[in-house]
C-alpha cells in the first residue's frame, strides 16, 4: 500500500512511519525538516515543504 504521512517528524507520525515501513507499505512522508527523520529505508521516501506551498 502507498501511505503519505503529515507530521512525520512528531511522535505519532514517527510510530506510524515506523509501522508503516515494517509491514512492508510504501511511505511518503511530507515534512518541514528533513534532517529530523531518522529512518532509512528502500520503501521510505522524503518530501521537503511547507503545508501551505
């Protein structure tokens, strides 16, 4: 499954990244920081911007 996640850098949207990428789901997370995921994975990829672009 395709996810995209707002927040990621938050707790929540860290858990859900976290589960997301284990159950084997490709994950597009949204974020102002990208620095601030710590996550490397195949299945993972990082969009940088603001919610209001």
């Amino acid at each position: 499954m395709n996810i995209t996640i707002f927040g990621a850098t938050g707790a929540i949207g860290q858990l859900l990244t976290q589960f997301a990428l284990e159950n084997g789901d490709i994950v597009t997370v949204y974020v102002r920081n990208p620095e601030k995921i710590k996550q490397k994975h195949s299945n993972l990829r990082i969009v940088t911007g603001e919610l209001t672009n």
